[in-house]
C-alpha cells in the first residue's frame, strides 16, 4: 500500500459526475444517490447485480458463531446475518494490476 492513499468520498464521486457538461450540483448528487440507492435496493431484495466490467455485489449470509470479546476474553453469541459482498471482475483486477506494475517501486 502507498503512504499516500487517499479515499474517494461520495462527493468526490459527485464532482466526477459533474465533470460532464450541463450538468449542475443537483443533477449529479440525484445520479449518484439513484445510483447507489438501486444497488441497496437490490441487495436488500436478495438480487445479485452484476456490472460488466467493473464487479459483482451480492449477499453473502453468515451463520451464527460464539465470538470472544477481544478486551475481557469472555464467549460473545454473535447472531446470524446478511453481509454484502463485491467481488472485481477480472478487467477490473486486470486495470488495477496493470496500473500497479506501471508505478515505480517504492
């Protein structure tokens, strides 16, 4: 990993969307939410929604299990539940290996 690792916030996410023309502000933050919204949707519905070229999200259920609370060591019942899941596509691992093998060593 770099040092200098920045994160991609859902504005900054936004500012991309605006950086098509005649766009305003409201216009990208309605794309992005409509965006994101569907994808929760569909998730909470139990769909699998697939990009072609980007990835996969599904839901990935985990049964339930005896934990331990890290601080005190005591068993900790932790339930049953639904986690998301991406999984790349294989041109995504592709552009991001191939931009990693492009950028000097540190």
């Amino acid at each position: 990993m770099s040092t200098n690792e920045t994160t991609m916030t859902k504005a900054d996410l936004i500012e991309e969307v605006l950086r098509l023309d005649g766009l305003t502000r409201r216009d990208g933050e309605v794309i992005v939410e409509t965006v994101f919204d569907a994808v929760v949707g569909a998730l909470q519905g139990g769909d699998k929604i697939e990009i072609r070229g980007f990835g996969s999200f599904r839901i990935r259920q985990r049964q339930s299990r005896v934990g331990r609370n890290p601080k005190t060591g005591a068993k900790v019942e932790v339930p049953a539940k639904r986690v998301p899941y991406f999984k790349p596509s294989k041109e995504l691992r592709d552009l991001i290996n191939r931009s990693l093998l492009s950028q000097p060593a540190p």
